[in-house]
C-alpha cells in the first residue's frame, strides 16, 4: 500500500518538474522541489540531481515492490536481490 502511494506522490513530482520544464526550458533548482514537496525532499529517502546548468536532472524516490505505474526505473541493491528506489532520469528530454 505504501509502495502505491508513493508512486503517486512520484508522478505528482514528475508531472511538477515537466511543468516547470515546459514554461522555463530548464530543471528547477533543488530548493525549489523541497519547498515545493516539503514532506518529500530533503526527507524521507527522496532525492534530486540537477546538473549545474539545469540541463538534466534525476530524481529517486524509495519503493520495495515493482509498480507499472510508478515512474522511472528500478534501483536493485547490490548486496540482495531486493528494489530499494526508482530513479527517473532526464524527465524533460522531450521537452527542450
């Protein structure tokens, strides 16, 4: 259940970054996501990359189970056959 909430708030924040994307031809800076989802960034095992020129950017979020719905790509660990995140590389490549 937790697994499929989280994918929402995953698609919440995709669906934000494109958007920004869309009116700025760019990545948001990270402090724009953390004030934008507070209970999400900087807690809660949630993370952002934007490269310096705000060209591309990654975003991860935890999950455990594998979800169609949910965004991105999983992340399995390397020590134990188990997902611990997905990462969404590069939402806006079509966009700019």
């Amino acid at each position: 259940m937790k697994d499929s909430t989280t994918a929402k708030e995953a698609l919440l924040v995709e669906k934000y970054i494109k958007g920004y994307c869309q009116q700025h031809k760019h990545y948001p800076k990270i402090e724009m996501l953390e004030n934008k989802f507070p209970t999400l960034y900087p807690n809660n095992e949630w993370y952002y990359w934007p490269n310096d020129a705000h060209t591309l950017a990654t975003f991860q979020y935890p999950m455990t189970l594998p979800l169609p719905s949910a965004p991105g790509q999983s992340k399995v660990s390397e020590f134990f056959p188990i997902i611990y995140s997905y990462a969404v590389r590069h939402p806006c490549k079509d966009l700019f």
